[in-house]
C-alpha cells in the first residue's frame, strides 16, 4: 500500500504542513501495523500535485492499493476525509469522512487506520480481526501542532528550510517531555544538517543522545533506533549501527530502510553477502532507490548472487 499526501483544503493554504503531517502520521501508523508493506514516504509523496491514473502510480510504486484524501481545517476543527482505492481496477474500496477537534486528532488517525488495514485485510482475504494498530505514545495538542510544523520543514530536502525545524522540535519536546516521536525527528533533523552543511559543531553526538531520550521513552521506536544506526555509521561505529538496525527490524519486519542500511554497513564490513541479501529484502519491501540500483550494471554482482 502506499500512502498519497492528502491534500489541503483548508481556505489557508499555510495548512499544508497540517495535511502533510497527517498523511505521514498515518503511514506511520500503517507501517507500525506490522501487516502490510508500506512504500516510503519519499517515494509515495513523490506524485504530489500529480493527476495520475490510480493504475499508473500502482504500476510505478508495485503496490496493489493507494489510500488518498484530504483535510479541511477551520480553527480547532479538523475534517479528514480518506479512501481506499484498487490500484488495478481503480475501484474504491472504501471512504469515509470524519470530523473531530484537533485534540480528537489522534483518535480519527487511529479509527482511520483501523479503517483501512482491516479493508486492506479483506480485499487480500485475511482475517481483518488480526489487524490491529498498535496505539503510538501521545501528544498534548500544542506540541503535536509544532511537531507537525517541524515535520514539514525536516521533511523539504532543503538544508536550510530543515533547518527552521530545529526550535520547532524543540518547543515540542519543551511542551511534553515525554514525546517520542518529536525526539527521534529532531535527533533526524540534527543528523541532516551535519552531514548537509557546513555547520561549527559536530551534532552527531546531539543526534544520538536525541535518539536514545527517543529510546528511552519507547523502547519500540523502530525509526529511532533505524536513524540512530545511520549516525553510528557516520561515526565509522559499524557494528554499532547493525546492532541498532538489528533492533529496528525486529520490532519492524517490513521496515525497508533499515535493511537497506543494515545492507550498507554489512558490506563495510566486508560481509558481501549479507549486505546483498539485505538490499534485495529491501527490494522487495518497496525500496525504490535500492530497486533502481540493483537493477542498474552497479548492482549487477548483487543481481546475480545465489
């Protein structure tokens, strides 16, 4: 499956940030279901602004369903509106529209979610009674709205609108202490910048310690470990970032980045096999950069091994 940003229909149109973090909220979700292969958020946001045919997107990313929709924001009221949609046929599935205030917000993300793993669950002929989101760790609404902020700034690519994410993560984690997922983005967000700009101090350092607080609070924060394994690696750590990669895989069997990476740091090692067995999970995960590798003469060698 893969999750299109929903689009903004809110009459500001500065609330895309809004739309943009509920779209990755729920892919996050999804991913966490531990169900289903979800396409990266890179790759899916990818077809943004893009009237494509269902069937093309599903043919480009291989996936066999596309959620879509929207959100209409008007002060403290949200409305979200979603729908399932055969990549194949172009049927949909299933919509639904749901109306909520902003600190309902993570009770419409989870209903939505239910929603649509249990559709997905039937349309693939599973017991959708076995599909169950796994709750995440919560927000108060004022620091969850400067996360959402954050996340579409880290989110740009470019260094330095990544960098106006930084105080944003920061007043989140001010806010409520206790925010995993606002530490693990801003330790991210500091790795980014180390290794995008030429900046006076070394946040690598910064970037780990933002992790483990991450950690430290959910000990099942797959990405936190995931991204924290990449800042070892930046460190030459290489064995502890496969510890790190180890962990985020276990408790995310579908989580395609860290086996890429794990893959990476493998082969530093000198363990070629590993790190090819490593990039083709990825592959089949929905890796697409890892994809358009392998398939490449570069990653013939791998292509070929048995």
């Amino acid at each position: 499956i893969a999750v299109l940003p929903f689009l903004n229909m809110s009459d500001d149109p500065s609330n895309e940030y809004f739309s943009d973090g509920i779209s990755e909220e729920i892919l996050n979700a999804l991913v966490k279901t531990n169900q289903l292969p979800v396409i990266a958020r890179t790759s899916s946001f990818q077809f943004r602004g893009q009237n494509l045919p269902v069937q093309k997107i599903g043919d480009q990313l291989n996936v066999s369903h596309l959620l879509e929709g929207s959100v209409r924001r008007s002060g403290n009221l949200v409305r979200v509106t979603a729908q399932l949609i055969d990549t194949a046929s172009g049927t949909h599935l299933w919509s639904e529209r749901y109306d909520g205030a902003i600190t309902d917000i993570f009770a419409l993300q989870d209903e939505i979610v239910g929603k649509v793993v249990a559709q997905v669950g039937i349309a693939l002929g599973r017991d959708a009674s076995q599909l169950v989101s796994e709750q995440r760790g919560r927000a108060n609404a004022e620091a969850y709205e400067l996360y959402l902020q954050a996340l579409y700034f880290s989110n740009s690519g470019n260094p330095y609108e990544v960098e106006k994410a930084i105080p944003l993560f920061e007043q989140a984690v001010a806010l409520d202490p206790e925010f995993a997922d606002a530490w693990a983005e801003l330790g991210a967000t500091y790795f980014f910048l180390n290794s995008s700009l030429n900046i006076p101090i070394q946040t690598n350092p910064i970037a780990i310690k933002a992790f483990g607080r991450a950690l430290a609070i959910d000990p099942q924060h797959d990405s936190a470990y995931s991204n924290r394994g990449i800042a070892k690696y930046d460190l030459k750590d290489y064995q502890g970032a496969i510890a790190d990669y180890n962990k985020a895989i276990e408790i995310n069997p579908q989580f395609a980045d860290a086996y890429n990476n794990r893959g990476i740091a493998k082969r530093k090692l000198g363990d070629d096999r590993g790190g090819c067995a490593d990039y083709k999970k990825a592959v089949s995960l929905g890796h697409q950069s890892t994809a358009q590798w392998l398939n490449s003469e570069g990653g013939a060698w791998c292509r070929n091994m048995r």
